[in-house]
C-alpha cells in the first residue's frame, strides 16, 4: 500500500501523532468488534435475506478495520501488522465504544445498535471527508458510502418492527432504552479526538451531535418509537479503556484460533 | 480512465490484457470495466499496478489480485507490484456505459448515477427508478438491499414477475 503514504497534514508532531494513532484505533476497534458481533448472527438470521445482509454489513466493518490498521502499520512499523493488531492485543488495549461489545440480543438489539452506531459514523465521516488530514479523509470518503447503507437497512428495519406488531414494537423500545446509555459516549470527543479537533479542526462534534440526534428523532416518530428521556451515561468508556466484561469474552472467541496458531498462514 | 506512465507501450499492452480479468462475482465485467485499475506503470520491464478497492468488505480483492498478477505473469513480464489505492474512492459512476450494457445483458440492473442515490433516503424511493433489466419496466421493487454480494440488491418486477439482481450505486 505504499501509494498511500500518509501526509499527517497538521498532524505531524509527536502528541497530536499519537492522537491521531489512537483515533484511528478507536474507528478501527469500533469496526472490528461489531463485524465480529454482527458474524456471530451468520447462519442464525431470522430470514436468509437477513442472515446475508448482516454477513455482508459485518464483511465491510471487518474490511474498515484491515484497511485502518495497515494503514497505521504502514506509519508505523512498530504495530507489526494489522492480524497482530486484531488478534494480539488484549481487552484493555481496544479502544472501541462500548456500544459495539454489547451482545446480540435479539435482532431489536442488533438492530438498534446497528442504528445507533451507522447513524454516528454517517455524520462523522461527512466531516472527516473534508478534514485536513488525509488519512482520515480518504478513508472516510470511502467508508461513509458503506456506512449509508448499513443505515439505511436498519433504519428500514426500525420502521418496520416499531409499526409492526405488538410484540415487535416492544422489543424495538425496549432495545432503544436498554442502549441509550452507551451512545453518549460516541457523541462526546475522546482525548484523542479532541486533540486532533484542536489542532487541525477534523471535525465538529456539536455538529455531529445535533445531526445525530435530529436523524433519530425523525426516524423514531415515524416508527412510532420513543426518544428515551434519560440522560444517564454508562459509567463504562472504552475510549479509556474501561470495557464490560463483554469484551474479553468477544475476543477470546475472535483471538483464539490465531492465539493458537500464531504462525499460520491463511 | 486508467493512468499509464513509464514505458506506454508496455503500459498499454498490460491494460489490454487487464482488460480481459473478470471480476470473479460478476464475471461479465473486467476490472478494467469495473474501474477499479487506476494507473499502471512499467519502468524497465517491472509492472506496478494501482487498484482501488470497492467495498471494504469486498472478499473478491484477493482473488483479483491474483488474477491480475497471472495475467500480467502471462505476459511474460516480472511479477507486477500491485497497491492499493484509496483515494479518490471507487464509485460506481466509473462504470462506462458499454460495461452497463454487458450487465443488462446478463440480468443485472446497472448502477444509477451516483446523484440518483443521495445520502439515506429509503431505498424503497430509489428502488421505483430502476428499470426492470428483462421487460425494461419501472413499476419495479426491492426485495432486500443486499443481494448475493455486497454490491448488489435484489429486486422484483411488477409487470413480468422477473427477479432481478440491481449492481447498487456507490
Ligand atoms: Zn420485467
């Protein structure tokens, strides 16, 4: 991959380095642990359809991942390489949302937090389009394509269980509530974001948030589903590293053949 | 439009030949057709090839690049050099109408230009735009919005009751 070689942009110094590094991380984890959650529904879908439509959005998320982190290995020789970013590092070194380790559940659950999480990186990739670095800026370009697909199948999806039956509307709502805590987490900057924001203005959270928040609304009133009225915010932040115990289960599973492999070649 | 620098003739016999690699999951399109070579260039005999991925999540790159590693090898030329270009981002407007074409012959609606499909609005909207590749027919609908791979949608025919496969536009 050596075409693109990165220009760090305003980037270059050594702390906003390590922030731009940890950013990436934090969009290459948040990809890779949910592509795994969604391979998990592979073969269990409720209907076919369903069941490719969930590999496929999983296949892009674990695609996201692989380019990010060659992309870092590529800056940085020390990463060794983007299989021993996946498969070697343990659960207090992901930087992923703590969103995308919760469990399946049941397709509400998923679905929602599909909604949840595609709707953030949606309005986020339209700013990090544009930003000046342009790691960040070609990936996103690219990225935010896929990720308005991933949305708009779910968000479909929310239409049709919250003004479906009954039963479906309640699990829809109950799912919306059960994961509202996990989302401020996505709408407020990491460390690493708001370093880069400071330095090289990649993107502007309030912006986001109020895209996100307006995007939800919308689509919830039209299912007949609720905006829940908490604010309480999960006291977990895997931006800190701080995870649920969901986490290292995840990986235990994801890491072990390549834990136990180490040398294999496939 | 593909890039050729360095030694042109060459340059230009290596995209004849690329011109001939199928994509493995719609094997009536070249990736030349498809758009994903961007530039080759050849410098005293040793090839390097750009591509662009399309979906990240596209498990046919591997498989691609294989192929047009033989097809260069076949040449008689060294092991071609291939990277991976991110930037500007594959889109399916780089679909030429002559591919478009080869694609309704095999049953597949081709791509809408990319304006057509404007950040999340329901696919349902879209879907009503899509002429029926079999009948030619509008009064078309969306099955499921992925279909066997990534980038395609599966639909329906309302006048001739055809399913279809739809290559979706990005
Ligand atoms: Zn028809």
């Amino acid at each position: 991959m050596t075409s693109n070689r990165v220009e760090h942009g305003g980037a270059a110094h050594t702390s906003s380095r390590k922030a731009l590094d940890h950013f990436v991380l934090e969009i290459a984890d948040d990809a890779l642990v949910l592509g795994h959650r969604l391979s998990e529904w592979c073969g269990h879908g409720p209907t076919i359809e369903e069941d490719i439509a969930l590999s496929n959005i999983s296949l892009d998320h674990l695609g996201q991942a692989q380019c990010l982190y060659e992309l870092l290995v590529e800056n940085d020789a020390n990463y060794g390489s983007a299989d021993k970013l996946a498969f070697f590092r343990d659960s207090f070194e992901f930087r992923n949302c703590i969103l995308v380790e919760q469990e399946n559940g049941d397709f509400a659950q998923t679905i929602v937090r599909q909604v949840y999480f595609s709707a953030y990186y949606y309005f986020l990739y339209e700013q990090l389009s544009s930003c000046p670095i342009s790691l960040l800026s070609d990936f996103a370009a690219k990225a935010r394509k896929e990720v308005s697909y991933h949305l708009r199948h779910a968000g479909e999806w929310i239409l049709r269980l919250g003004d479906g039956t009954t039963e479906s509307k309640a699990r829809a709502q109950a799912a919306i509530v059960q994961l509202w805590p996990f989302v401020e987490e996505l709408l407020a900057p990491s460390e690493a974001a708001s370093i880069l924001i400071a330095e090289s203005q990649v993107f502007e959270p309030s912006t986001v948030s109020s895209a996100y928040k307006q995007y939800l609304e919308t689509l919830l009133s039209e299912a007949t589903l609720e905006v829940p009225s908490s604010t309480a915010a999960s006291p977990l932040n895997g931006r800190q590293l701080k995870h649920s115990e969901h986490l290292s289960q995840l990986l235990s599973v994801m890491q072990s053949t390549a834990r136990a492999h180490p040398d294999a070649l496939w | 439009m593909v890039e050729i620098h360095g030694d042109t003739i060459t340059g230009e016999k290596v995209l004849r030949c690329l011109a001939e690699v199928l994509d493995p999951e719609v094997p009536v399109l070249s990736v030349v057709d498809l758009g994903i070579v961007r530039s080759i260039r050849v410098d005293d005999g040793s090839v390097t090839i750009a591509i662009t991925p399309t979906y990240s999540g596209c498990p046919a790159i591997e498989p691609i690049k294989a192929a047009i590693s033989d097809a260069v090898l076949g040449m008689g030329l060294s092991s071609p050099e291939i990277l991976t270009q991110l930037s500007p981002a594959w889109t399916t407007d780089w679909i030429a109408e002559p591919a478009r074409e080869k694609l309704r012959k095999y049953g597949i609606a081709p791509p809408l230009p990319r304006s057509a499909e404007v950040g999340i609005v329901p696919f349902s909207e879209i879907s009503s735009h899509i002429p029926c590749p079999h009948c030619d027919s509008l009064k078309t609908e969306e099955l499921s919005s992925f279909g066997a791979t990534a980038c395609k949608a599966l639909c329906r025919c309302k006048d001739c009751r055809e399913p279809f496969e739809y290559f979706k536009s990005f």
